[in-house]
C-alpha cells in the first residue's frame, strides 16, 4: 500500500504540518525487489515515482567517509530540494538508530523551479545526486542509513528506505562511483568569495520585502535567487537592479510568515544563480 495525496488537492505545507505524512509513511511505502549493486553501493530501492541507491567511498584518514545519495526519478516525476516549495518533502538522510556514525553534512546542487498550475515546487526533474560525509563510519562492518524522501507526478508519494552500504574491508574505491560522488561534490555550489558575495540584506519592517545587496563578477550576468527562510518556506521571486558602486540589488517579495514570526536572531538561507556561476550563504538577521 502506498500513501498518496493528489498534488492539485493542496496548499501551502509547512514541514511541521508534513510530519503526519513522514509518520503515516515509514512502513506503508512498498519497496519492490532490490536490483544488484556496485561494491561501494547499497541495492537500489525502488517505488512508483523512481529508485534511489547510497554510495560510500572508502573512510579517510580523519574519520570521514564521502558518498551520495542517487535519486532517479521516473521520467514526468519530480523530486525535491531542501526546501521544497508549495507542496513536497524535503530530503532527509539519518543514521540507523544507535549507529555509531554520523551525517555530518549534506550537500544540495542547484534546482529548478517548477510550476504546477498555480503551485510551485523547487526541486529536480532529472537524476539528482547529493553528497553526503559521515563522521567515524566504519569500513569494515556494513552502514545503513535511512533516507526518506519525495517524488511527485499527479500524486505526491513519500519514498523511505533503508539503504545499507556492506563492509570494504579492502578499502578500494571503486572508480566509477567515485567519479560519480566527486562530480557531485563538485555541483554543490560554493560559499562568498571577495568577488561574489552578500553585502548586506535587510528585511522590511512590514516583513513584506527584503532586500540583498551583492558584490558580484564584473561580467556575472543578471542573478536569480533561492531564499530559505522559516522552515517549509522558501522563496524564489526576485528582482534585480543596479546599486551604488556597481553592486546588484536582489528585491523579493515575501509571503505570509508563521504567525508571530520573530526574526531576530535568525539565520535564513540563500543561493544566488548567476550563468553557471553559483554562491550560496547565509543571511544572519539582528
């Protein structure tokens, strides 16, 4: 049995109004048999909307372990960014419970916004890697996480599994899944640099706009912007203008906020798209 919802059926979910569906969808989605796998590579697990498989390379000498998670969706599904839009579930990878290892990060490359009618999705319509690194996982005993993601067509299916890396006792990295996890690592874009970073930002008293200012490359085309703001919203509408001393100006719209949102003290998140020049940062708010 798979748990659905009709995507043209909802509104606007926040991630605290999606955790009934990530309850009611551990155990309901059905994972049919797995295919065989690569020697770093968990099995592929497989549902209606598309198959995902964990990679691992082999651990270094820090402790680190890097990989990635292969989503692949169907053609016509889509799958989701860390802040999915209107409608959709946000990635999550964890650590089988009482594991020893930890996921220390998970890196995102750049989506697309995706429009639905009058809904708006921000995440992938095309195979998506994301890289992950553990912290002291293991090389000779087999590491599982559970990853719980979403893949949407006219329905919208949670999809969970618990992929399950076994021991590399060799320590070999298999070349093409390595080429695979270092080409990821490579798509997730950069934080500031001199060149190509924020400025300042400053949200409106009204919380209606906010405003960025950016140092850019003097030839960077005109940008477009992903903002992250409260958990479940994220934010894409953006104009640009120019600024005093050759700097950009980014002005987004932004929409209703959580009821007696507070922003002092938050940290939102941004991602500028400039040509196939990419910065991403956070913007700290007093």
């Amino acid at each position: 049995m798979n748990f659905a919802m009709s995507c043209s059926n909802l509104s606007v979910i926040s991630r605290g109004s999606r955790a009934w569906m990530v309850a009611a969808a551990i155990g309901l989605v059905s994972l049919f048999p797995a295919m065989p796998s690569l020697a770093a590579s968990s099995d592929w697990a497989l549902n209606e909307g598309g198959r995902m498989r964990l990679i691992l390379l082999p651990k270094e000498a820090d402790g680190t372990r890097h990989g990635a998670l292969v989503i692949e969706p169907k053609q016509g599904w889509i799958t989701y960014w860390k802040e999915p839009g209107d409608v959709g579930i946000p990635p999550a990878i964890t650590p089988a419970p009482g594991a020893a290892y930890t996921v220390e990060r998970v890196g995102f490359p750049v989506p697309k916004v995706l429009t639905n009618g009058d809904m708006t999705d921000v995440g992938y319509d095309h195979p998506v890697t994301l890289p992950i690194t553990l912290k002291n996982a293991p090389d000779d005993t087999a590491v599982t996480l559970s990853a719980f993601v979403g893949v949407c067509q006219n329905i919208c299916i949670p999809f969970q599994a618990d992929l399950s890396v076994p021991p590399d006792e060799d320590g070999i990295a298999n070349s093409v899944e390595t080429a695979l996890v270092r080409s990821a690592q490579a798509q997730v874009p950069p934080g500031p640099s001199p060149e190509f970073h924020v400025v300042d930002h400053q949200l409106g008293a009204d919380q209606r706009e906010l405003v960025v200012r950016l140092k850019m490359p003097a030839d960077a085309v005109s940008p477009k912007a992903f903002v992250s703001g409260p958990s479940g919203h994220v934010f894409t509408h953006s104009v640009a203008s120019r600024g005093a001393d050759g700097e950009t100006v980014l002005t987004l719209p932004i929409g209703k906020l959580p009821k007696k949102y507070k922003i002092a003290g938050k940290q939102w998140g941004i991602l500028v798209v400039s040509g196939d020049r990419t910065m991403e940062t956070t913007l700290a708010f007093d």
